[in-house]
C-alpha cells in the first residue's frame, strides 16, 4: 500500500540535524575543514549511536563546516525543499547559536542566512516558518540568559525560545530566570524533556518555565498524573519516533508509546528532530507508524490536525489548515 503524504506542521526539527552528508562535504571542502571521510556514505556509516550524547559528540563536531551566510542559507532552503516535499506546509525550526558562537561564527551571520532561506522558501514553496532559538542545558542558565542578551538585536526574527542538548543532569529549573525573560518578552517557550529524562523534567518544564509544548514528553508516559495534566490542559508533545529509535529511548519502533498517547488523548504530533541522523523527514516517521502500527485513516488525520493545532500560527492561519 502505498502512504499518502500528509499535509503538516513540523514543530520540533533542528536546522542543524538537517545538515546531509552531501552538504556536509561540500561545506567542507568550500572552507577547507577537515572530515574523516569526504565520502557522504562513509560518513554516514560512522552514524551508530548508543544514546543522546553519542549523537551529540558527533552532531556539534560536524557543525564546524558551518562558518559563512551562504552556508546557513543552503542548510536552511535544503531543508524546507525536502520539508516542502514530506508535505510540510509549515516548520517551527529550532537552531542552536551557542554552538555556531563557540564556533566564531557572529549571530549576524546565523540568522542572516536562515532568515534569508525562511523568506526565500516561502517565496517559492509556498511554505512558511519560523525560528526558535535554543539554549543548550549543558552549558547552563548563565550562558543562556547571555545568549537571549546577546540575541535582542535579532527580535524579529525568532518567535520563541527553547531548551535541548543533553538532559540528565541539566534540570530545567536551571533556567527559570532566562525563561521569564523569555516570557516578559513575548516570546514562545518550549523545551526537550522526558526524552532521555524521567517524568519529572516535563513537570519542572511546565511548572518552572511554563512551556507551551514539550519536545518528546514520551517518558511523561511513566507517570499517570502528569498525563492527567497534559490530558485536561491539551498541552503539545512533539514526539519523534526514528529519534527515539536511533538513540535508545525507545528499544525498538513496535514499542513506541506514541499509540497509546493518542489513545488516551494527548496532543501528539510527530516529527523528525534531526532527519540527516535519524533515517528520515517527517513523511518518513508519519509512514515508519502507519507501517509499524497499522494506523487508520482517522488516526492520521488526528496527527496532522495536531501539528497545526499545536503549531505557534496567529489562529485564523491555524484553521486555514484545519
Ligand atoms: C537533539 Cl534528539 C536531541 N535531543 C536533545 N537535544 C538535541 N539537539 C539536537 N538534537
Ligand atoms: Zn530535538
């Protein structure tokens, strides 16, 4: 049977776990950067992980290619063609400045080059998106409050903030003041949390940062009252199946909760986090579930209505979708 390709929202990718490894070598190459293969299938054969941080290692040393506007720009328009492609008709892209800053690389440059492809992209596909800038938890709440600072100037070209990198260890309530600012500022907040974290990091999320929607959330699962809170509230969890998969969160696909959220009425979309690592875009992980659990029309239908209903879109664009 062939999958349809669904109309829908992406709200947890990160641009730079969109970089190919065919645009990885070419970056490379145009500013003389060292890889340890400049073959992209070797390179992507290196791609065996135990668990977040193996991805991580690997993830922020291939970023070290990304170094002008022109190369921010290409890693944005590859990814919103092929988003474009997997019925994407809307992308909340997550991006990770503290690294390409550990890099050299100015915030100039990063969002130049990413708001110039989101402006382009919906010029020409059609397609529209935003950006959400990330804090990385391992370099801590100082650091983050820093980078907000640091980010002011560029205002108007995120819509919200968000929380990733690795997990255990960085609790949100190490970052309640920048998130408060976040939110004095009118901004979006999300976060990662019960991905490789135990129930309580969506709690402290929701209760200490007051997040809109929870990246993954699939560990909230563990615990009944949380799931009665994220029920009755309708709070969004981006979910990201090959994701779970490919790091261990999940032992294999047929035991990925994703279904019996749904069943008990949780808002879950699905996603592709980082697509060049995880074996797919988002058409991909909508197509590996439907395989994996038989899903129905009516339960395809409910994902892709959830996108958008979890989506940051003003409400009138929301129902144009819905
Ligand atoms: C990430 Cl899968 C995942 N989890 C946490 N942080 C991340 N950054 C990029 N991908
Ligand atoms: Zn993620």
């Amino acid at each position: 049977m062939t999958v349809a390709t669904w109309p829908v929202a992406e709200l947890h990718v990160h641009i730079e776990g969109t970089l190919e490894t065919e645009l990885l070598v070419t970056l490379a190459r145009r500013n003389n950067v060292e890889l340890p293969s400049y073959d992209p299938a070797a390179l992507r054969d290196l791609y065996r992980f135990t668990d977040l941080q193996s991805f991580l290692d690997i993830y922020y040393e291939n970023l070290a290619v990304l170094r002008t506007e022109a190369d921010f720009y290409d890693l944005g328009m590859a990814y919103l063609t092929r988003a474009s492609a997997a019925g994407v008709r809307r992308a909340e892209i997550f991006f990770d400045p503290q690294t390409h800053l550990a890099n050299g690389i100015p915030l100039d440059v990063v969002f130049g080059g990413l708001t110039r492809a989101l402006g382009d992209a919906r010029a020409t596909l059609g397609i529209s998106a935003d950006l959400i800038l990330c804090f990385l938890r391992h370099l801590g709440g100082r650091a983050a409050m820093e980078t907000l600072e640091a980010a002011l100037p560029y205002l108007d070209q995120f819509i919200g903030v968000g929380l990733d990198s690795a997990e255990v260890g960085f609790p949100p309530s190490l970052f309640t003041e920048v998130f408060a600012k976040a939110t004095a500022l009118g901004l979006h907040r999300v976060a990662h949390a019960g991905e490789e974290g135990g129930p309580d990091y969506v709690r402290e999320a929701l209760d200490l940062l007051g997040v809109e929607r929870i990246d993954h959330g699939i560990r909230a699962i563990e615990d009944h009252d949380l799931v009665e809170i994220l029920r009755k509230r309708q709070i969004p969890l981006t979910v990201c199946p090959l994701s779970n998969v490919c790091l261990r969160a999940i032992p294999m696909l047929g035991l990925h909760p994703l279904p019996a959220m749904l069943a008990v009425g949780l808002l879950v979309t699905v996603n592709s986090d980082d697509p060049a690592y995880f074996g797919g875009y988002v058409d991909d992980n909508l197509a590996a579930l439907q395989r994996e659990f038989s899903l129905d029309h009516h339960q395809m239908a409910t994902l892709a209505r959830n996108s958008f209903v979890a989506s940051f879109l003003p409400e009138d664009e929301k129902r144009r979708h819905i």
